[in-house]
C-alpha cells in the first residue's frame, strides 16, 4: 500500500511538536485526533454545564474556559498519573484533560451524590487526588503556592514528578504569584507555571492593570526559564510543555510557560462579556484551537465525515452524562459534617 503524501507544512510542524512516529517523518495522526478529540469533549462539557445553568441544575458559580482548550490538554498529555495539577475556578479543562471523571464532575456541578468532593465543592473546588488533581481553587493565585509546597514535598521525598499549576494573567497581579515562583526557584522545585493568559481579568482588561512588559518578564526576573506561545495553537502548546516538563525532571528547576489565548464567553457561565469590545472579541476567536486542530486534520487527509463523527461522539457523551448528572440523588445530610478538619469547633458553634 502506498503511503498517503502529507503536506509539508503539516509534516514539519508535527515534527516540531514531537508528533512523528519515526525517523522516516511519518505524522502521528492519532495523537492528533486525541487531541482533538480531547478539546471537543472539554468544550462538550462546558456547553453542557453552561446550559445546566438555565435548567437550574448549578447551585452555583461556574467558570467557563471555552477557546483555551489547546492549553490544558497540550500540557497534561506530558503529565503522567503520578505529576500533580493544581487549578483555578476555570478548571473544568485541566481537570477532565488530566484524566478525570466527566460524569464525577458534573454530579460534583449539580452538588449531587457521587461528585468528585461528594457534592460539596462544586465547580470552583473540584479535586480527584486519584488522578494527582489537588484541586481548582476559587481564591485567584492561591494555587500557586499550594504548588510550590506540594512541589518541595516531592523534592524532600525523592520524587521525580512534576506539579503543574495552571492560573491566569489575573493572578500575575497578586501577592501568592510572586510568593510562589519566588520560593520554587531559590529551592529548584520541580513546578511548571502555566499562565493562561486570556487577556482578562474577570471582567476587567489585564493590560489595564499591569505594569511592565508581561507575565513571563515578571517570572525571568526570578530567573525562571520561561517560554511565551500561542496558547490555541495544540502544536506549540505540545511542544513547549514537552521540553519544558523533560526539563524540569532532568533537574533544570522550574519553568513558565506563557500561554496567549482567550475565553469565548464571559467571566462566569451567565457573563455576557458586555464589558468587551464586540470587534476585538470576534478577531480573537477566529483564533479556535479546536477549529484550527480540525485544519490540521484536514491537512492530514482525514475525511469531514470522520472529523465530524468525533465531534459527534464528544457531544453525545456529555449529553448523555448530563442526564444522568441531573437525576443522580442528592448527598445524604449525614455526610455534611465528614471531611471537616476541626468537627469539635463546628460542633460548639452550633
């Protein structure tokens, strides 16, 4: 059988993201498509959870990150089960791409038995130690040192994993940022800052409120490595996330990686984004990482039928998990006092 002539371009870029199953440049299609397929299912869940929001299944706040698929799952397809993750109130991407439980999480959204954290966290607390995922973190930056001591007890064990802490430029502003990266250099941990950078700050321009030339300068002048890319391009995400976690278990410290990109919708998942400017906000989305991923598999003469059967596939499943998500029942109350550190405490307040 004659083997298939890929573009160039395509080939080229593959190679660069470490995407080439051998010597002889032969792409990796389904890497690719896993990729795809991985973005789909977060943007799946995400516009379902959105939609739960109407039916009044979400006893809370959620916090979309449709349009920065590309960056948690380039970073995490580099993470193995033992790495560790910390995450943001924009979590849902990180912690899906890491390998949890879709239907967990969305019974954890509806505050329902057989949620990640049993019902209790919702979206903004969601963690699954199972999988490393130490948990998304409602209080912006506040993740960032959670990191770095998590990363200083792998150090002190003799660990050779990686913790990644996703956050946004937001979090560039405050004081756990500087805390944080300040502590992981002078003591090498082995930590990957993934600033996903989407140019907003709830509902407030970052550039606005930021001095000087950026995120990734703040995070050199520590004397971290660090690495500014497309955050919506997979490829590149791929690729830096890949050199970047060899590094950091190869002993070079921490790294930052820089990730430009942008969210679809507004700050929560009932924000219509009035705040921004409609111009800017439509030029930046024909940037879609799952439609320019889609691209690169057309490039790599895979059929539309077969592109769109994917996406089929990721939109039936959360569909499907929503539903079961809804009609899950609710915690037991006996369970409402487990889990707290000091019970003696509550129990004297009541």
């Amino acid at each position: 059988m004659q083997k298939p002539e890929y573009d160039a371009e395509l080939v080229h870029a593959l190679g660069g993201a470490g995407l080439l199953t051998d010597q002889k440049n032969n792409p990796d299609i389904e890497r690719l498509k896993d990729h795809y397929r991985q973005m789909l299912r977060i943007r799946a869940f995400e516009s379902e959870a959105v939609r739960a929001i109407a039916d009044a299944l979400v006893p809370g706040f959620i916090h979309p990150s449709i349009g920065q698929e590309a960056v948690p799952v380039g970073v995490c397809a580099h993470l193995g089960r033992d790495d560790l993750l910390l995450s943001t109130h924009r979590g849902h991407g990180h912690t899906l791409a890491k390998g949890a439980d879709a239907e967990a999480m969305m019974r954890e959204l509806f505050g329902r038995e057989g949620g990640t954290c049993r019902g209790k966290g919702g979206s903004m607390h969601i963690a699954d130690f199972s999988i490393g995922m130490l948990g998304a973190n409602g209080v912006v930056a506040a993740n960032i040192t959670i990191a770095a001591g998590a990363a200083h007890a792998l150090k002190l064990r003799g660990k050779n994993n990686v913790v990644a802490c996703f956050f946004g430029d937001g979090a560039t502003n405050r004081g756990p940022f500087l805390e944080g990266l300040n502590w992981a250099k002078t003591f090498d941990l082995p930590v990957l800052f993934v600033c996903e950078d989407n140019q907003w700050s709830a509902t407030t321009k970052t550039s606005a409120m930021l001095a000087g030339p950026g995120p990734l300068a703040r995070a050199q002048s520590f004397g971290l490595a660090g690495t500014s890319i497309n955050g919506n391009d997979i490829l590149a995400v791929d690729e830096a996330a890949k050199n970047a976690v060899a590094s950091i278990k190869n002993g070079g410290g921490p790294h930052f990686l820089h990730c430009r990109t942008y969210r679809h919708g507004g700050h929560t998942g009932t924000d219509p984004a009035a705040y921004r400017d409609a111009a800017e906000a439509e030029t930046a989305m024909r940037d879609d990482p799952v439609a320019t991923c889609a691209q690169l598999l057309r490039k790599a003469d895979i059929s539309e039928s077969s592109i769109r059967a994917i996406e089929e596939e990721a939109t039936a499943e959360m569909r499907r998990i929503k539903d079961n998500a809804s009609h899950a029942p609710w915690p037991d109350k006996r369970i409402v006092y487990e889990d707290v550190q000091d019970l003696g405490a509550v129990e004297a307040g009541r």
